[in-house]
C-alpha cells in the first residue's frame, strides 16, 4: 500500500469505499493514478464478521445520529435510524444482498416516458441506456453476477419454491433466482455459496461481491493506493479559482487532518454525500460546493419496499439460503393502466428471529402479534422495490440542532411520499398477497416502509447544469475536479437495486478521469 | 444486617429471579439443575416478577418457558445497573403496574400495558423484549430456528432446498447445487 503525503497536491482522494468508491479507487490505482482512499469506518474480515445477528448489526452499520421528517413510515417505525446503511471497509457492499438487476432502457427516460407528473421533480438521464450497456457488461463481468455472461444461476431455496409456485399461479411469466453477485461456483479466486442465509452479516465465504475483499486489496495490490480507516471527512476545501484543493478529516484519534487533492470524489452514499457538500459551504459557495443549481440534497430517492410474509400449513425454513436470490420481473414494466407510473421488482427476502419481528413486521406486541411469529418454522417471505419518484422537497438537509462527535450538524432526511409512490406500493402488496394466498398461505402480513438501504439521486447528474449537480461523467457542474461517484449521481432511482449501476457508472467515471488526467484537463 | 456480595465481585444483589427449567428444555441438557436463578443487580425480585410478567404478555407464547424470558429481564436489570435513568424508568414503570399484575388474568395484564403504551417505559420494554428474548437459544429451538451456519457449512448440504410439498423449480429458472 502507498503512503502519499498529505502535502502532495497530485493525488485523487476518494471519500467513502463502497461500491462507487472502493471500484473507483482500484479502477484509477491500475491505470497508474495515486489515490487516498478516507473511510469514516474500521477495516473488517471474513474471521472478523459476527454471526450474532445483533452484534453484527452494530459492527457494520451507521449509527452515528440522522434526524427526519415527513409522512413516510421510518418516522414513526424507525426514528433515530431513517436508514440502514453501513460504516465499514466496504461500505454497504459488506452487507447487502448481492441483487444485481440493471435499470430499465426506459427508466433512463423516465421523464419522456411518464411525461409530467404533478409534484414530481422527473428528469431524463443525461445518459442513455445503450452507453451503458457496456458498462453494465463489465460491472457484471467483474462482480461475477449469475445468469449473465454464461454464469448459471444461483440454486433455488425453500423461500424461492415458495415465491415460484405463487407467481406462476397468477401467471407471471419472468420468475428465477435472480441476477446475483453471489458465486454459484468458485470464481475469481473467491468460494462459492453455501446457502448459509448471512448475507446481511457480511458474508463468511466471500462468494458475495464485496469491494473489501475484490476492489480494494487489488487496488493495494498496485502501489498506488492510501486507503486511510476510520477518516470522517468533514470538508473540502477549495481556492480562489473554485477548484477543490483537499479534504479536511479526523482520524482514528478524532485529530484534524488535511489532505492536499488534484480531484476529489466524494463516494459517502446518497445521504452523507450531499451532507458533505452542504457542511463545506464557503463565502464564494454560501450554499454548499456545487449548490449552484440547489439542487445539492433534493430529490432524495428511496425506492418503494415493503415486506410481504405468508405462512403455510407447511414448513418452509425461510431463512436457509441467500438472501435475496429470487425476481420477479413481470412488474417491472409502466403500465399506467395499473394506476402508477414506473414499475417495481419482486424479490425474495427472510429474516433472522431478533430483525422479523423487531423491523419486520407492522409495530405490535401480544397475542395476535406473537401468534404469527409462533409460525416462523413455516414462513415465507417477499420484498417490494419500485422505483419511488424523486420530489425536490423530499432532501437531505443539515440538522440545525443535532450535532455528532465533532460538533457537526448531523444529516436531516425528509420523505413525504408521492401519491404515485402509495398507488405503487398498493398494488405490490395486493399482488404480492394473491401470489401466496393462490397457493394456500394461512395468513399474509404487510410490514411498513422500513428504513432506507437504497439511497439515491441527491446530487443527480442531469444535461442542463440548472437541473441537477453533476454531469453525465458525474463531475460536478460548477466545479470540474469535484465528482460525484455514488448512488447520489443517479438522476432518477429505476426501480433495480442501486449496486450494479453504481458499480457501472463508477467505471464509466474512472475511464472519464483517467483520459482528462492523462490529458492534463484535470 | 449483611448484604450479600455477588460472587463475581462487589455488585449488590439486590433480589433474585427463580424458576424451574422444563423437562425437555434444550437449557436442561446443559445446566447442572433443572432449577435456574438469576441474581439481580438492581431491580428487587417482586420488580422483577412484574416485568416478567410484562414481557410473556408482550410476547405471549404460551409453552415458551419462563426461563427464555427471564434472559430479558437479566438484560435489563444488568442494563440499569450502569444506567440511574433507566433503572429509575424501570422501578417506576413496575411500581405502576402495580402488585396485582403477576397474577391478574391476561385481558387485564393486557389493559394495564395499553395505558401505558405510550410511555418510553413501554417502548422501551417491548424492543427489548422483542430484541432479547428472539436471540435466546431457548427461543431459536422453541420457534425452530436455526441461526447461522457457517460453522457447520451453511445450509447447502442441510436443507436449504428440502422443501416438498411443492413443484420444483425447473432449472432454467434455478441452478446447480455444486457437489450434487
């Protein structure tokens, strides 16, 4: 690994090292290009990860305060944690579930294709599907996903049974085990999965794609990378030309750092992205780095979730195997017919005992309540991701009165949801219901809007600088050695889990930056 | 008058929580006695009594034995005694139940807990109910679950895909299980 010094003004410091900026770290390091790499969080393992639900839940995840607002259920069901992301090595590519569907050629004109839509703040991408096709080609190639590039899928679980039988009851057509960055078999010097259900724990074997153990020690692997654990950067700094010149930090002992920076790419996932743009407002940008447009924190995307359980006469043992490893795409369409526009995905999902009926279920205690999770032996389970339509009053903003460890306001999350978003996630519940009471479920159960894990959209790229923050190359519009390299860069959320995409886009990025820097433009 | 000393060290014992392990409990393979005993710390044995009561009409299962829910009440009550507030929330949210709570009848139990429902005392105890008792061991064997699986090599080769009573999955909308 590098050592750069924090005096060399010649670097790409990245900030964050999940799927955007761990991929981005070891796409720039290869092509010779000197990166520090700031992680707010510690350095796990596959020996360190814990397979104590509980316990593992508090090494992986955020928990640094968020406040917020609004009419969405997390306010009520969840209110000091609005989302669940993760503070580690990784970032949420330790746990997530490995679902790598790719966003719609259509959800990239979601603005041309649902026309205007009243409340809504739609724009079109400045990037069409066809120029991302190849790089959805590559991200999947790297993250070894199944079912495409002549991978086999992954083994249908108990769970899967379960959603297959009721989905082809109803007649849906297009139903599988999903496209997965989880191994089937061995590949790229990672094993192969054991169904073992711990995906979310961080996963033992590595056959989960992770940035932790692919992206970054490959980007050690080249001399050329600083990656620097437990770095909360707290702003960045820019001269008198607008140009950025570096990162302020604390580290591991909460001392202020500063780190001198030819680009920086801020990587902090759709929350703490648009956070530390606002946090490093200055007298030349009173709004925030980049803010030229306010958009910086608007139209904060979410997708539509939501849980549906069925229990059966008979057993399932739902929690035996990968996670997530189930789609239904036949709802992934806009049929304004149905009552919405856009579309949403069926996939499959379990939860540990402690999470089903702490975040998994409707708030409840008693009889009622208990009797259902009396039935977990026989249990099967469903969960809902629709695209959610971004609104400019749905944002991220600095709470004025919470602060964190270093004195800082804390991230403000308001959500009030879309008429658009409740007919969506109607319609999804009601489907979703009939799929297990057509093959005899004893009883089905809604759970509420749980917190956020996909995070999007609040510094979206857009074609005109007026619309958005960033460009199609993610570089900022007001300030061309600032780029946004995270889920915060989509222009609109799609209704595919953020992964993959931001995985593509963070490739497509590095080639961008590689060529202006080879070309002296950076 | 003498105040016993917890064996670990200088922690005053303020009450205990007793109770007899069922004759098939998974607990009963392991322990030397049938009969359990958690020593408290902070709360007495009637307060304790209360909130056991609180947490089975919380999350009422009836053949789930006492000792699984006296797990949360070790928590709590291991809990206070670090925290004055919360052993204060405690004491209080007991004392306002009331001594007839034990005993009183479910539908009763239950009215006294929907007053308080509100109250950070009930939120509070109910997520760490919820929290605790779904992560005891009694609770994995009683529900059936079976918890993680790396140590014995995940769920593949143990049943991951042993479900009959349906159609299975044809395999182009499946895939290979490696070693079959």
């Amino acid at each position: 690994m590098a050592r750069i010094e924090q005096t060399d003004d010649g670097a790409v410091v990245i900030i964050g090292s999940g799927a955007g900026g761990g991929t981005l770290a070891h796409e720039l390091t290869r092509r010779g290009i000197k990166v520090v790499l700031l992680e707010a969080g510690q350095r796990q393992s596959l020996a360190s990860f814990s397979q104590n639900p509980g316990e593992a839940f508090g090494q992986l995840t955020w928990l640094d305060p968020r406040t917020q607002s609004g009419t969405w259920d997390p306010v009520k069901t969840s209110p000091t944690l609005p989302v669940w992301i993760a503070k580690t090595v990784g970032g949420t590519t330790v746990h997530w579930t490995g679902a790598t569907p790719r966003i719609r050629p259509w959800e990239f004109r979601s603005r041309s294709t649902y026309g205007e839509v009243q409340g809504a703040s739609l724009i079109d991408w400045p990037i069409s599907y066809d120029e991302m096709k190849g790089y959805y080609q590559l991200a999947e190639r790297r993250m070894v996903v199944s079912r495409r590039n002549g991978n086999p899928g992954l083994p249908a679980s108990n769970n899967f049974k379960v959603m297959y039988a009721g989905a082809q009851k109803i007649g849906y057509k297009q139903v599988h085990t999903g496209y997965m960055a989880i191994n089937t078999r061995p590949a790229d010097g990672r094993a192969f999965c054991i169904q073992q259900g711990f995906c979310v724990q961080g996963c033992k074997t590595g056959a989960k794609w992770s940035t932790l153990y692919t992206e970054i020690p490959r980007a050690e692997a080249t001399g050329n990378l600083d990656l620097r654990t437990r770095c909360m950067a707290t702003r960045i700094e820019h001269g008198a030309d607008g140009k950025v010149t570096g990162v302020l930090y604390r580290d591991s002992a909460g001392h202020e750092q500063r780190q001198r920076a030819r680009v920086v790419c801020v990587a902090g996932n759709a929350i703490e992205t648009p956070r530390l743009l606002l946090l490093s407002e200055s007298a030349k940008f009173p709004y925030g780095l980049a803010n030229s447009s306010g958009h910086v924190g608007r139209n904060y995307c979410h997708h539509i979730n939501g849980f549906i359980w069925a229990t059966f006469d008979e057993p399932v043992h739902f929690w035996r195997g990968a996670v997530l490893a189930g789609l239904v795409e036949d709802e992934t369409v806009n049929e304004p017919k149905r009552g919405f526009f856009g579309g949403y995905h069926f996939e499959l999902i379990a939860l540990d005992l402690p999470t089903l009926p702490l975040v998994g279920m409707p708030y409840g205690w008693g009889r009622d309540f208990a009797s259902f999770i009396d039935d977990y032996r026989n249990m099967a389970g469903l969960f809902i991701n629709g695209e959610d339509l971004p609104q400019a009053s749905n944002r991220i903003t600095l709470d004025d009165k919470v602060k964190d460890a270093n004195g800082l306001p804390v991230a403000h999350v308001h959500v009030d949801e879309h008429p658009n978003d409740k007919a969506m996630r109607q319609h999804a519940r009601m489907q979703g219901k009939k799929m297990y009471e057509a093959i005899g479920a004893k009883r089905v159960v809604l759970s509420p809007t749980t917190p956020a894990t996909h995070n999007m959209c609040t510094a979206r790229m857009s074609a005109r600088p007026e619309d958005g923050v960033a460009n199609a190359h993610g570089q900022t519009h007001d300030i061309p050695n600032l780029f946004i390299s995270d889920g915060s860069a989509f222009t609109s959320p799609g209704s595919a889990n953020p992964t993959l995409t931001i995985v593509a886009l963070a490739l497509r990025q590095a080639d961008f930056i590689g060529k202006q820097m080879a070309a002296r433009a950076l | 008058m003498t105040i016993p000393i917890d064996r670990r060290g200088f922690l005053h014992k303020t009450g205990i929580l007793t109770g007899v392990l069922a004759a098939g409990s998974p607990l009963a393979l392991l322990a030397p006695s049938r009969a359990w005993a958690v020593d408290l710390t902070s709360l007495t044995s009637a307060e304790a009594a209360t909130l056991l009561a609180a947490a089975r009409t919380i999350a009422p299962h009836d053949k789930l034995e006492d000792a699984a829910y006296a797990f949360v009440i070790r928590s709590l009550d291991s809990a206070a005694a670090k925290d004055e507030a919360l052993r204060k929330q405690l004491k209080e949210g007991a004392a306002n139940l009331g001594a007839g709570f034990v005993a009183a009848p479910e539908n009763e139990r239950v009215a006294a807990l929907r007053k308080v429902e509100a109250t950070p005392f009930f939120q509070n105890l109910r997520v760490q109910t919820l929290q605790v008792l779904y992560s005891t061991p009694l609770a994995y064997a009683y529900f059936g679950y079976e918890g993680e699986a790396f140590s014995k090599g995940g769920y593949l080769q143990r049943g991951f895909n042993d479900l009959r009573w349906l159609p299975e999955v044809p395999p182009a909308d499946s895939g290979p299980v490696l070693g079959v």
